[in-house]
C-alpha cells in the first residue's frame, strides 16, 4: 500500500518535529520518517538529560524535556511517525510529485519533501575485532530492542555511557549472569546509576570490569566467550563466557542516502536558497543541520526558523496564484481551527 500525503520530513529531530507544526498552520498534511526508534533526533540520542538554555522563552529544558514538549505541541496535527526505518530512495515522478521507499519497504508519495536529516542517519560505533560481526543480531546486538529474548543468558555488556549502564540494571535480574566491560574506570553514565551499579556488582548480582574485548571463542558456530585483556598493571586476561554480547559504544552519523538523492552539497551539507529553504532540486526543501547558507548557525532556533520559512514556500509552491498572508495564531481563527481551539472548518 502507498501513503499519500501533502509532505514527507525526513527525520524527526527536533527541527523535523516542530516542521510539522509549521506546515500544520499552513494546512498541509505530513508524515515524518526516522531512521531511530524514538523520535528527538540528538537532543534524545545524545543528550536526553543535559540542560538546554537557548530555547526562546524556555529558561532551561533538557533534551527530552524539549522533544515532549514539541510532541504536545505538533500533537493537534496528527502527523503520523513512521519509526525505526531509513528513507532509502526518493525519486521524481513524471508529474513532479515524489516517491519514497523506506528500508521497511513503506512507500509514500507525496508534493513535497522536506530533509531535516540532521547530520545523516545515526549508526552505531562497531566492535573492532576481526570476523566477529558474523554474530551481529545473532548474538551481538547494538540495540535492545526486545529485552524479554537476553533473559536467562549469559550477558556480556560492553561500554561507559548511559545505554550500557541502563540496560545492564535494566537486565541484571533477569539474566543468567552480567558482566559489564568498560574501558576505563571512568563511566559516562549518570553519576547515580553508576552508583546502582557498583551496589549490583558488591551484592554479587553483576560484575563490572575495565578493559577490552580483543577476541572471542567459538562453539558448533556459536559465540561462546569473549577474550578481554584487563587495564590491570599485570594486563591479565580472562574469558567470558558469552551468549549475547551488547556493545554500546556510542553512534555515529552517517549521511547515508541523503548522499544518493541529487541534491547539491556542500563539505556533506545540503545547500538551500534561504529564502525558501528549497534546494537545488525544486520541490524538496532542507531544514536544521543537514543544510548549509552564508552565515548558517547549527541551533535548534535557526532550525525552527527554517521550518516557517520552508512551510510558506511550500504553500506557494501548491497555490502559485494564492497571495499569501502572515497570520497569528493569537487573532487568526482560521489557524486556531487549524491547532484545534476554535470550533469549525479548517
Ligand atoms: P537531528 O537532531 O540530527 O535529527 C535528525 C534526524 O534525522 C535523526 O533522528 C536521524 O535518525 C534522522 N535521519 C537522518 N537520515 C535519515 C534517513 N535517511 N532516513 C530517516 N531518518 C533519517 N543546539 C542548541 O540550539 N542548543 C543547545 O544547547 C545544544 N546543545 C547540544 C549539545 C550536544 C551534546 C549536541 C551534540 C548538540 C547540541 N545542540 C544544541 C545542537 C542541536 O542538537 C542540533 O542543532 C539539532 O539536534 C538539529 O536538529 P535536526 O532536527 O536538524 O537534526
């Protein structure tokens, strides 16, 4: 089956969240499709609990304090998210519409396209060690993505930050044993969880050990053990047995398809008129990170800026002949019936 909408976002990072919002008070519907599972782009995968403090009129938010609250406010639109799947193709039809195909096979077509792709689809940083990703989703996984299958095995965790540490509490009940594997002493995870951590390890419920994973043992094509060599002054090395391993060692963007679409780029960044946000292939527009103009200022208030101007040259583009007003949403009626708060036909 094939979507059919006004306008495709790609990419629900901040920027593409709050697109629909601006499309939304200018009538025209969207979708928006995210490479992640969740939508919020940096600000969810980066840094979901540092504090913000240059949102306009919001004092101080963190990450995902600003991703829920631009959820509320795009909520009246209804725009449906269509998660955890890159927008692989885009092509132009003969009749100047496009057509989108996501790496879930969801198609969609639609009058305009709008990338606020950010800085390319994040990927996860890779295990280093020869033939080991024949595992990979096997029984080395970069993502939790269903807790309920690492029950009852063996679980060997890999890394520092606040994804290793939160699921390594998350699974540490559940699982046949847990040993989680960190570089250095010092963890990037949040100082409290850190702290349950170290509370699990001294109740014998988990083990926590600094070093690297440098090889791995196998058994009838299984992974069997990993092999760590210790940041111990001895460097003394020791096998765990393993039946899944999750590594999180952070992610890293990757442009991705963006690359393959046609469009003009500057050092791996859309180029755009800002004056419409449109780039050098008519109909598709970009907006936030993943574009570059004299004097472009990677901010999530640029990129919100950019979503007002790129919204009224889209409605221009479908209604060429239509003059078009600026309206507020304090005095306008129709863009409250729009928003939902005023009664009648928007
Ligand atoms: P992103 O947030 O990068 O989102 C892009 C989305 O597009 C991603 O979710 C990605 O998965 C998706 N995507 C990419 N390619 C595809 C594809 N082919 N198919 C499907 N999906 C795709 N800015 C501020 O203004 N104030 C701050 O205080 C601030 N603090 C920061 C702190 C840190 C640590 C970092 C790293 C950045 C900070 N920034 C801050 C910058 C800010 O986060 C970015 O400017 C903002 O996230 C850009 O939003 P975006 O929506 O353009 O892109």
């Amino acid at each position: 089956m094939t979507i059919q909408t006004d306008v495709v976002i790609i990419g629900a990072g901040p920027v593409g969240l709050f697109q629909v919002f601006e499309l939304g008070l200018q009538g025209l519907n969207s979708i928006i499709i995210d490479a992640l599972p969740d939508p919020g782009g940096q600000c969810i995968e980066l840094y979901p609990d540092k504090p913000i403090y240059d949102i306009p009129a919001v004092a101080l938010c963190t990450g995902r304090e600003l991703i829920d609250k631009l959820m509320e406010q795009i909520a009246p639109f209804e725009a449906p998210l269509h998660l955890d799947q890159t927008v692989d193709t885009l092509t132009r039809n003969s009749d100047d519409t496009f057509s989108l195909e996501t790496s879930k096979g969801l198609q969609v077509e639609c009058r305009a396209v709008i990338v606020a792709a950010g800085a390319g689809s994040f990927t996860p940083v890779k295990l280093r060690v020869d033939a080991i990703d024949k595992f990979e989703d096997k029984q080395i996984f970069y993502r939790v993505r269903k807790p309920a299958v690492h029950e009852g095995r063996n679980l060997v965790v890999l890394g520092g930050g606040d994804s290793a540490v939160d699921w390594a509490l998350a699974l540490a009940d559940k699982a046949a044993s847990i040993t989680l594997v960190n570089r250095t002493e010092r963890f990037r995870a949040a100082e409290a969880s850190v702290e349950k951590l170290m509370a699990l390890q001294e109740s014998g419920k988990a083990k926590v050990l600094f070093g690297a994973v440098k090889g791995f043992a196998e058994q009838n094509g299984e992974l069997s053990s990993v092999h760590c060599v210790l940041r111990d002054d001895a460097k003394s090395e020791i096998d765990l047995p393993v039946d899944d391993l999750l590594v999180f060692f952070g992610l890293s963007p990757k442009l991705g398809p963006v690359e393959d679409w046609g469009l003009a780029l500057e050092k791996n960044m859309v180029t755009v008129d800002c004056a419409t946000f449109e780039t050098s292939e008519p109909g598709i527009y970009a907006v936030g990170d993943i574009n570059t103009y004299p004097g472009k200022k990677k901010l999530i208030l640029s990129g919100f800026h950019e979503t007002a101007m790129a919204a009224h040259a889209i409605k221009y583009q479908f209604e060429p002949d239509k003059k078009q007003y600026t309206q507020y949403t304090t005095t306008s009626p129709l863009l409250q019936k729009r928003l939902g708060v005023k009664e009648g036909d928007a």
